[in-house]
C-alpha cells in the first residue's frame, strides 16, 4: 500500500510509528532522549496547545527557529490541528520573516531568542511592518521576550483540550489537506509559497527512504535545516517513515559533527558536497571515530568524482547517492541508486523517482533525444498543488498538461539519467543554499547610492558558489564596494550576500536592454575569480 493510503497524514504517520518502533529512540538532542512512543505523546501535546490557541484546519503557522527538538513537536502539533506549516530560514532578516508572514497570513509564530546571539521577535519588530493576522508569538527555546509567549506556558495550556478532541482532530487531516507552504524565490526576486500536501510529502519521502535504504535502527544527523524541504522531509520525516533516529544539529560545525558522529554512532548523514569535503579536509579526522557512517545523500552542485571516490576510500560509507529537486516538486525529482558507479553518482542527478516523468523538452516544450541541453521538466504525484495565492506564476509553471518547468536546464542519457549543466533561473548555490540574482539585486537596489546592479554566481572553494555583485552608482554618489557588503548583511540573510562587488560604470546590455550576465561571468573567470 503506498504510503498517502497507509498513513493519510503526517499525524497518522505518527501514531503508527509509536505502535511500530514503540520505545526505541526517536530523538536524541543534548540530553533529552526520546522514543516513538514519546514523541507520539509530546505531538499530542502540542496539537492541544495548538487547538487551545485557534489554530484549525487550513490555518498558517510559522516555525522561525534551528533544528531543535522543539521544531518538529511544534510542527507535529501544527500539523496535527489541521494547520498548515510555514518555514522561515533562520537566516533571514526581519524584512524578510515578515514579508513572509504577511502574505500567508500566518496566525502563530515559534521562534527562538538568542540562537547566534540573535534576539528574533526584536528582529521582526525592527521590520517596521503591520502584521495584523499574527497574534501569537512562542519562544521555543531562549530568553522570555516582551509580547511572546513561553513554550512551556503554551504547552500548559493544551490541558484545556481533551485527548479524545486531538486525536479527532488528528484523524481529520486527510491526504488532500495542505502540510505546508515553503516559500522559494524566482527571478521576478519574489517569493513564492510553493503548497504541498501530507499525502505528497508521506508518498514522495517513502519512496526517497526506499530508493536511499534508509532503515529502522538508523541513526541520522541531521544537519540540513528544518526549514528547507532536504531536512524537513528528507530529514525527520524520512526517520518517522522508517524508524531512523532524528540527532538535529543546530549549527553546522566540522568538528562537532564528528563528535556526535562517534559519540551517538551515526550512520546517516546527507548534506552538500561542501559538507564532506570539510570533513574529509579537516586535520582532526583521522584522531576521530567515523567508522559507523555507512549512507551518505547529496547534491544541489556539481560533485566531483574524486570527492566520491574519497568518500568511499577515505569514509566508511557503503552508500553514496546523488539527487535533484525543487521545492515545488517535493523536494525530489531525480536519485541515483545504490549500485550506480562513482562516475554516474557524480556526474549525473540520477533517474526518474518510480510513477514519476522526467524529460528534457526545447522552447516549444517538445521532449529533444538523448544528449541534447534543454529544459528539465516533470510531471506526476510530486509536483506542487500551486504557488499560493499566485495563479499567474502557478500556470506558468505547471503547463496545460502538468508538466512542471524547473526553469533548470539539463541533459539526459539513453540510461534515462539526468545531468544538470545550468541554471535558466540563474540561480547560484552557496553551500547548499538556494540563491536568487533577482531578489538579491531587488534588495541592493534599495541603498540609496545603487542605481543598477547584477549579481552572478562565482566559484567558490568552500561554499561552491558564492554571490558577485556588479554595481554602478547613482549619479553624483559615491559607492564604497567593502561598504555595500557590510550593508548587505543587515539587509539580507548570509549566504545571499555578495562576497565581491565591482562598481563599474555601466552595466553590459543587449540590444532589448538585458544585462549579459554571461560577460560577467567572463570577466570574473579573466580575473580569476
């Protein structure tokens, strides 16, 4: 049976994850050590508090906050109301959280105070910006702040609400109902809220659990955030579905992972290329213990061959899988397999997920043969209900016959295998993280020396890519390139910062007026950059 009739719903899933794994560890955070069982009880829980605080089916509440225990008992307990989860990156700046929170209507916020110094309900506060649907904000961990609401306290008053009026509640949710709604960027520099349901989410992350080997007993360090659909739903929801142990870790650290690694015994551990190769690069490894990883998931850049082979050689993994994905596909369009070879793993994102299409199509959407570029788009259960309250960027991305167009060109193989070989959206990806050229110019355009501005990816040892930016400068104004940097990082989250910016005088055109980003790029590679 697949998993969306089996389960229905993220609540169903958890309670049959309690009667399956009973007592055997769910998560383990710091001290705290939990079975299904448990985590079952605390879900329960935290769906009372929900109900007791308004929350009903389609109502929108965002979680703001690091991978912490907190984050998944106060997803399930959204999720178990009947609400429907929104995600914030715990990098964004206060414009961008409420941006975000504004348009979905969000009713409750849990957030954290103090994660990296950072006090998040001020942050928000200091956007400036009415929101006048939230009306609850709930600090999962940290400091008590004016105007929000202790976890404990929340909880504390989901005794109001039976047990018996919960699990109605729980077996209300129907596969059809919304799960969540992740906000991705486009090249208009606008978020869209891309809308999946709990059936897609429990039938798409089975398959991705199967199609890996993940496996009851596994224990996964979780290191992609919560906020993004790799380490919500490849990530916990993938250890629900099979009996894995979620281990979150808040803040990527080398050496600490290795730590946990030998101390908790992973065996689980997907991330970026970027991941791997600091762990493979760092002096302290060969005094630590990683003998116990046996499976490894990555992707979203280029992999080279080598860092496959020496993650094999040099690691104890068994299994090494690359795949691709968008947001407004699940998360998952294409995996590799378990017995592919390290050339294919690398050099490739891997084939079709089972009951899904895949293909390379020209401009006028007909499917070209076997090694010619063109754009990826799919088709099936995985694709994404809608853009929210967005029928215009909705249609055009889901064409008349539901192919969903990724905007990433690739090439396909006779094997069916797909290789990505550019990014038609023009993104670029910093450490595993999604960067948009278009909303990134959007904001730079905002400080009052800018008057035009683009920004192209560029490579990057550490991070892969990185953002350069090319400004020119209002007239009769100076611009200082180190000064525009450091007025970035307030504006924007981390990882969309430039980390090169050139003024120049004018930007290079077309003839209809668009930027040649390709010479960008040319002039940073004859830089050598």
């Amino acid at each position: 049976m697949r998993a969306d009739e089996r389960w229905k719903s993220i609540p169903g899933l958890v309670s049959d994850a309690a009667d399956r794994f009973g007592d055997a560890e769910a998560v383990v955070d710091g001290q705290l050590r939990l079975g299904f069982a448990g985590l079952a009880d605390a879900a329960e829980a935290s769906s009372r508090a929900a109900i007791a605080a308004g929350i009903e089916p389609g109502t929108r509440a965002a979680i703001w906050a690091p991978n912490i225990y907190e984050w998944v008992v106060a997803a399930l307990g959204i999720h178990g109301a009947g609400g429907v989860l929104v995600p914030l990156n715990t990098r964004f700046k206060g414009p961008e959280a409420a941006d975000i929170l504004g348009r979905c209507r969000a009713r409750m916020l849990f957030c954290v105070n103090g994660f990296l110094g950072t006090d998040y309900p001020a942050l928000l506060r200091s956007a400036g910006v009415a929101l006048p649907d939230l009306e609850r904000i709930v600090i999962l961990r940290g400091e008590e702040a004016d105007g929000a609401e202790p976890w404990a306290a929340y909880l504390a008053r989901g005794t109001e609400v039976s047990s018996a009026t919960a699990q109605k509640a729980w077996a209300s949710v129907e596969a059809s109902s919304l799960s969540d709604i992740i906000f991705t960027s486009g090249t208009t520099g606008r978020p869209k809220g891309a809308m999946a349901t709990h059936g897609q989410t429990l039938r798409v992350f089975e398959t991705w659990s199967d199609v890996v080997g993940l496996r009851a007993g596994d224990r996964y360090l979780v290191v992609n955030p919560f906020f993004h659909t790799f380490g919500y739903k490849a990530g916990w929801v993938a250890c629900l579905l099979k009996g894995a142990t979620i281990i979150p870790q808040a803040v990527f650290d080398v050496s600490e992972a290795m730590t946990r690694i030998g101390e908790e015994r992973v065996t689980v551990l997907p991330g970026p290329p970027t991941l791997f190769q600091s762990i493979l690069d760092h002096p302290d490894r060969p005094n630590r213990d990683l003998s116990s990883l046996r499976l490894a998931v990555t992707g979203a850049a280029v992999v080279p061959v080598e860092l496959i082979r020496r993650m094999r050689d040099e690691l104890t993994f068994d299994t090494i899988i690359t795949a691709y994905g968008l947001t407004e596909a699940t998360g998952t369009v294409s995996m590799c397999r378990p017995d592919d070879d390290p050339e294919t793993i690398a050099r490739t994102s891997g084939r079709a997920i089972p009951d899904t299409e895949l293909r390379v199509v020209d401009d006028a959407g007909a499917e070209l043969p076997a090694g010619q570029p063109g754009e990826v788009v799919t088709r099936g259960y995985h694709v994404m209900a809608g853009y929210l309250d967005d029928e215009a960027a909705t249609a055009e991305a889901i064409d008349s016959d539901g192919w969903l167009h990724t905007g990433d060109v690739g090439v396909m193989d006779e094997r069916g295998y797909l290789r990505i070989t550019d990014r038609k959206k023009d993104l670029f990806i910093v450490g595993g993280f999604n960067a948009y050229p278009a909303e990134i110019e959007g904001a730079i355009l905002r400080h009052p020396a800018v008057s035009q501005v683009a920004v192209v990816g560029m490579p990057d040892p550490r991070l892969g890519e990185v953002g350069a930016a090319f400004v020119v400068a209002r007239s009769g104004l100076r611009l200082d390139a180190d000064e525009l940097i450091s007025w970035c990082r307030d504006q924007m989250a981390n990882y969309k910062v430039p980390r090169h910016v050139e003024v120049v005088d004018a930007l290079p055109l077309n003839a209809s007026g668009k930027v040649l980003k390709t010479q960008l790029r040319s002039r940073l590679s004859a830089e050598g950059r």
